[in-house]
C-alpha cells in the first residue's frame, strides 16, 4: 500500500541520487563546521580507500573475510539443513531437543570467543567456528518452521499417492519448505557477515574487522576505519543482492510471491 | 471428565519430562568429556554451577544482568521510537522510499561492532558506547521491517477507508497502524535478539560491566573458565527469557492475524 | 422412504463403495461436535455420485472417511468389499487447484504419482493426459503460470494418470468463476464418460449436482445424515431447460428447504 500513484522513469534515478548527494555534502559540511581533526570526511576516506587498494593489502583482507564466512556458513548449511528436516519432520524429536536449541541460539556467538581460542587457538578455525554458531541456530529453526509449515493437504495427496516416508520428505516436504529455508538461509548469512567482523577485531589478525580496529589502534587512522566499514557494508549487501537471486529458480518462486 | 484428567497426567507428565532428560544427558556427557580430558582447562557443569553461585555471593551476577538489561533497554527502545514512525512514513511515501533505499542498504550490513571505534570516539568508553551500538544493531533491522510492513498492507484496505468518507490522516491512524501492528511486532521479537548478541559483544570490547564484560574479564583475570561458561549460560537464559517475553506479545488476540493465511 | 431410498435401484448390482451406519465424532477443546450420524450410501461401479449440502455440514468430513484419510468413529466403508484403513493410489482425492505442487511444473505434477513406471511408460501417460485436459503448450509452465481452471484441470490430470478406479472431488470448482465452472463440468463428463472411474462429487451447487450426477445425496445439517437419494435420470447432454431438470432441481430445492423466489 503506498500513498502515491506510480512515479515518473526519471526519478527513480534522481531521488537515490539526490539523497546520497545531500548525506555526502551533510557529512562534507559537518566536518568542516565542528573543525574535527579526528574524523575523515567523505573526501578523506575516498583518498584511505585509494591508498588501501594501493598497497594489495585490501584484496587478501577481503578475500579472508571472505573465505571464513564461506567456510563457515557453508557448514552451517550442510549441518544445519538436515538437522531442521529431521526435527520439523519428528516432532517428537523437536520437542526433546528444542529447549536445548533455544537456551544455545541467545548466547551471543561472540560470548563463545573465549571457548572457541580455548579448542581451536588463535586463528581461522575460530573465526570459522563462531560464524558457524552464528549461523546454525536461524538456519535450524528455519528449516524446522518450513518443515511444520507445509501444508496439510500436500502431505495427503503424496500419502494418496503410495509415496514412501523417504520420497515424502524428498519430493514433498523439501521442497515444499525450501522458500522458507531460503530466507532463513539469507538471514543467517546477513548475522554471519555481521560476526565475521566482530571476530576478526578479537580473534585474528586479518580481514576487514581487523583493518577496523588495527587503523584505530596503529595511528588513529579514522579515514581507513570508515573506509573499512563502508567496504564491509558494500560487501554485506552484494552478498545479500547475489543470495535474493536463488529465489528467482522458478522452482522456488512460487514461495515469494507476497514479497517485493 | 474428572477420570479422564486423572488417567491423562502421567502421560503428559512423561512428554514434559523427555527435554529434561535430555538436556540432562548432555550435561552427563558433558562432565565426562571434560573429566577426560587430559589438559584440565574447560569446566564441567558442577564447576560452572559452582561459578555461578560464585557471582551470586559476590553480588556481581545481579549487578552485571541489570548493566546489560539497562544498555539494551535504552537502545532498543530508542532505536524502536525512531525506525518504527521514519519506517512508516518512508514506507507510504514511495518518493521517499526510493531515496533513502540505497543509503539504507549499505548501512544496514555493517556489523554494529565495526561501530566501535566511532562509537568510543564520539561517546568515549562507557555506558553511552555500548547504548548507540545496541541502537544501531536495532535500527536499521527496523527500520525495514517497518516499510516492508506498509507496503504489505493490501491497497483494498485503504480504499474501504476512503470509502467510509475518512480522511488521509484517518486512513493512516484507523487503518494503516493497527494493519502493521502484526508484523512490527515479530520485527521487533527479531530485533531483540540481535540486541542481545551486540550487547554482549559491546560489552566485551567497550566497557567494564554486564555479561559481556564479565566473559572477557573472567578470562583474562587469571583464566577462570568457570565463571566464562556461566556467563554464557546466564546470557543464555536472559536471551531466552527475552524472546519468550515477546512472544507472548504475538500471542494477544487482537493482533494474531496475519496476512499468510492467503 | 428414506430407507428405501438409501438403497440402489437395481439391488443385485455390484457395489464399488458402501458406507454403513458411519458416525463421526470429533472433540476439540474439551467439547464434543457430532458431525456425521448413521450415513449410509452404497454406490455401484462407474456411477457418478454428488453429496450435497450446506457449508460445514460435514460433507468433506465424509468423503474424507470415504477416501482412508480419517477413520469413522463409529460404522464402516468398504470399498470392493473391502474395509478401508487408509488412502491408496486405486483412489485419488482432488482438492481444490490448491493442491496441485507449485514447485513442479505441469509435467512433474503429472509425473508425481507414476515414479513406479519406467520413463517411456510415464512420457507417454503424461502425454496423454495432458491432452485430455487440453493443457498442451504448458507442460513446461509452473502452476503459478496457469489460470484457477488450468490448475484445476492438471489436478485432475495427476489423479487420472495414476489409473485410479475411483476419485473423490471435494467442492472441486468452488474457487472458478461461474463460467469457467460450467466449462470444467462439461470436461469432468467429458473425461468421465472416456475414463469410466467412479466419481464422488461434493458440492454446495444444487445445480451442479443436478448437472452432473447420476444420483444427488442431499445432507441435513449437523449432525449430518443423508437425508434423500434422488436420482437423475436424464441424460446427457442434459438441457438445463427441459421440465425434468427444473422438476428434480426444485425438489431438491424443497428438500433443503429452500424458497423458488429471490
């Protein structure tokens, strides 16, 4: 429901533009009023920006972060998949074990620091194993809600059919939850970019939070910390922009239907 | 009625049961992991109760679980009273929407955390740090959920206000608030548990109170992994307290529609 | 009479499905609702048979007992003389288009039944089946690209393509508008008169019962029984126009105690 009717080719450009020129300049301005000599401003960061990507330091940081989150994630998934099928699909089994799922999922993965140095030392696997935590719990308890989600009638008409418990869980009850497993895929993946960075400024000494906490302490470097962070929020939304594209298999589109 | 009670209680007694015995076989098998073990460093569950009741006597656990609630409160719910009326209007206003969009949306994927060195900047170390971080980890997330609930709102709902002779801002109080009530409140549920996990965070990094603090400091304090794994027990539960909280919200009849039924 | 009623009108004719005395009981919340109380209904072989009633009389609880997904709280259904303890591809139940997999395309949906056949046997029954419901041109297309009749038509394709010697419809043209309704009854009989199942037809329409049937059940409110069996002895086509229809339509009309006048 919106208030207006449907606005002109022309501004979809133009109002995008005109408000990130106005923040720019708000940025640009204030900087100058309150004569900071801390804070960069947008000019200033541009310049960190250029400089960073001078020295190739950026690209390998990048490509940590990167690779950590693939890992990570990537084993949250094959884990926690199967995990949220099995317990939506038994629900004896979910009603054992989800109280344990739920006092785990609000431990914030970060509080798990300590722990994980303890198992793995300082270095990737922790990083990889916090953002695994961080993305297991969502992912669960997507799969887990798609499964108890489906409807009523599609498991009576594959039971009508003759169809084994097995081939009921495959060709049914899968992909009848595989929308919903898809958007608590993209939130996982969102919070898994989210503690990616909140371990690298504790746990290692590379990737972007890193940067962010290495250009604080080594010189109060502020145009280099914006510049990270503008880099981890670009990088977070590509990532997020390449995950909405899977909801355009047409087998899977159909569950996104009341969704912009 | 009264037998068929009498002969349903031992059974359901037994389903209640099940988790319990679960959660009590994890912790059996946990205790003898760690007895096991060769290098005595991780805790068993009996030691961290042990921590627990530690903090407990030392009066720090109350001091520490009040600190995080009272920095969560204040960012959330200060995040809360602005995303919710900016997401609203910026949601019925296309124009509007259409603009801030991408700014948005590369400022929503920077984790809070990346905040901190801003934050301690501008607020120094303390309570204030940790209140902004917790209310930037909340507002963009709300902020969304808010548009995305306006925009949900069917169009046949308006015009049965505009029908009814209401004017626009009636259109907006009668029909358009109570039509996203639903849906804030499952954001803000969601929210609130991302405030959680930045507090905790923040807390390990900014200041020298609450769950977080105590994580980082019982560690770095002479090792004591007792008092770090009842910490995370503690943030646990408080996490799950949390979400149940809200839950019951969604629960109160009025606001229990939804639109997924169709 | 009504006893007479319930019985075929040849007595010594095979019967496909017979119901006897079945009574369906459901508690929910404590209370307890009588939904379906002594129906008996015998039907022969290749017969076309419409239950009719108001909504929520307890029609789709019946067919559903018929068809295995619920088991009667009293009586039973036999179906080739045998008891029935559950569904079976010999008999497919057809929802409303709602039931057709949004996930598989025109295709897969049809093919959804036959994964015991090997290919050749399965392109070919696909084949043939998708021309039967004139949905040639879309085999590729999902449901979401299908009209409410063509997603109709291919629920009623997957059921077919499986052989199966009955079908149960429940209100299967309920969510078509009123002209692509009288379309798909003149394909039900179509593909009917070319395929010979047994049909149970439920429906709220008294003049698709009348249309299609060879015999109209009419139900009385809860706790619903079968009240009269008339028989349609027209054939088709069937004017809907001639002295007979509008003879039997307005006695089932009187029945429901319904008034001619709008």
């Amino acid at each position: 429901m919106n208030s207006l009717a449907e606005p002109r080719k022309w501004e979809k450009y133009f109002w995008p533009v005109l408000a990130s020129a106005l923040f720019l300049a708000l940025w640009h301005y204030s900087v100058i009023w309150s004569a900071t000599k801390v804070f960069p401003s947008p000019l200033a960061v541009e310049k960190g920006m250029a400089q960073l990507a001078g020295k190739g330091l950026l690209w390998s940081y990048i490509a940590d972060s990167l690779r950590r989150v693939a890992l990570g994630f990537g084993a949250a998934v094959l884990v926690g998949v199967p995990v949220g099928l099995t317990l939506g699909w038994y629900p004896t089994a979910n009603q054992i074990v989800n109280p344990v799922l739920q006092i785990l999922r609000p431990i914030s993965p970060i509080a798990w620091i300590p722990v994980a140095i303890i198992l793995f030392g300082i270095g990737d696997t922790t990083a990889v194993f916090l953002i695994f935590l961080a993305a297991f719990f969502p992912i669960v308890v997507a799969s887990v809600d798609g499964v108890s989600n489906v409807p009523s009638m599609f498991r009576r008409a594959a039971r009508n059919f003759g169809l084994s418990p097995l081939q009921l869980l495959v060709k049914v009850v899968f992909p009848a939850a595989l929308p919903q497993i898809i958007i608590g895929l993209r939130i996982a993946l969102g919070i898994a970019w989210l503690v990616v960075v909140a371990a690298e400024m504790i746990a290692v000494d590379s990737g972007l939070g890193y940067l962010v906490i290495d250009a604080r302490n080594s010189g109060k470097r502020y145009d280099l910390v914006v510049a990270a962070m503008l880099l981890i929020g670009v990088i977070g939304l590509v990532l997020d922009l390449c995950f909405r594209r899977l909801r355009n298999f047409k087998s899977v589109r159909w569950g996104f239907r009341n969704e912009s | 009625m009264q037998l068929s009670l009498n002969s349903f209680l031992p059974l359901s007694l037994r389903v209640r049961l099940r988790p319990i015995a679960f959660i009590a076989a994890l912790l059996i098998a946990w205790q003898i992991a760690v007895s096991r073990s060769p290098v005595h460093i991780l805790p068993g569950p009996s030691e961290v109760v042990g921590g627990i009741v530690d903090l407990i006597r030392h009066g720090l656990l109350l001091k520490y679980i009040v600190a995080s609630l009272f920095r969560v409160t204040w960012g959330f719910l200060l995040a809360a009273c602005l995303a919710i009326p900016i997401g609203l209007h910026v949601g019925w206003h296309r124009r509007a929407e259409m603009a801030l969009n991408p700014l948005i949306q590369i400022f929503r994927p920077i984790s809070p955390l990346a905040w901190i060195p801003i934050a301690i900047l501008w607020l120094g170390v303390g309570d204030l740090s940790s209140i902004f971080l917790i209310f930037l980890g909340c507002f963009f997330p709300l902020l969304l959920t808010a548009i995305n609930a306006v925009q949900n709102v069917p169009a046949v709902h308006a015009n049965v206000a505009r029908n009814f002779g209401l004017s626009p801002a009636a259109v907006v109080y009668r029909v358009l608030y109570p039509a996203v009530v639903p849906q804030l409140i499952v954001g803000l549920r969601i929210t609130l548990g991302v405030a959680w996990l930045v507090v905790v965070a923040a807390e390990m990094i900014a200041v020298n109170s609450g769950l977080g603090f105590l994580i980082v400091d019982a560690r770095n304090a002479g090792n004591r992994y007792d008092l770090v794994v009842a910490g995370m027990v503690i943030i646990g539960l408080i996490g799950l307290l949390l979400d149940l909280g809200m839950r019951s919200l969604e629960r109160v009849k009025s606001l229990r529609w939804s639109y997924s039924e169709d | 009479m009504a006893a007479s009623a319930n019985k075929l009108p040849e007595t010594d004719a095979p019967i496909k499905l017979s119901a006897d005395h079945v009574g369906m009981v459901f508690q929910r919340d404590g209370k307890t609702t009588q939904v379906l109380r002594d129906v008996n209904l015998q039907v022969a072989p290749g017969e076309f048979v419409c239950i009719l009633g108001p909504s929520g009389c307890g029609k789709s609880t019946l067919l559903s007992t018929m068809a295995g997904f619920l088991s009667p709280s009293s009586g039973e259904v036999k179906i080739d003389g045998e008891l029935v303890t559950g569904p079976s591809p010999r008999r497919i139940f057809v929802f409303q288009e709602r039931g057709v997999f949004p996930w598989l395309t025109v295709e897969g949906n049809i093919a959804f039944g036959l994964f015991k056949l090997s290919r050749l046997e399965r392109d070919r029954r696909i084949a043939y089946y998708v021309k039967l419901v004139g949905l040639e041109g879309f085999e590729k297309a999902y449901p979401s690209e299908l009209s409410g009749g063509m997603k109709q038509r291919l629920e009623v394709a997957r059921a077919l393509a499986v052989n199966p010697d009955m079908l149960f419809l429940d209100e299967p043209f309920g969510a078509l508008d009123s002209i692509t309704r009288l379309t798909m009854r003149r394909e039900l009989l179509r593909i009917w008169e070319a395929e010979r199942n047994t049909i149970i037809f439920v429906t709220h329409d008294i003049d698709e019962a009348v249309q299609l049937a060879d015999r109209v059940a009419v139900m009385s409110d809860r706790p619903a029984t079968i009240q009269q069996i008339v028989t349609i002895d027209i054939p088709h086509p069937r004017d809907l126009s001639s002295p007979r229809y509008l003879e039997l339509r307005n006695g089932i009309f009187d029945q429901l105690g319904l008034a001619h006048k709008v």
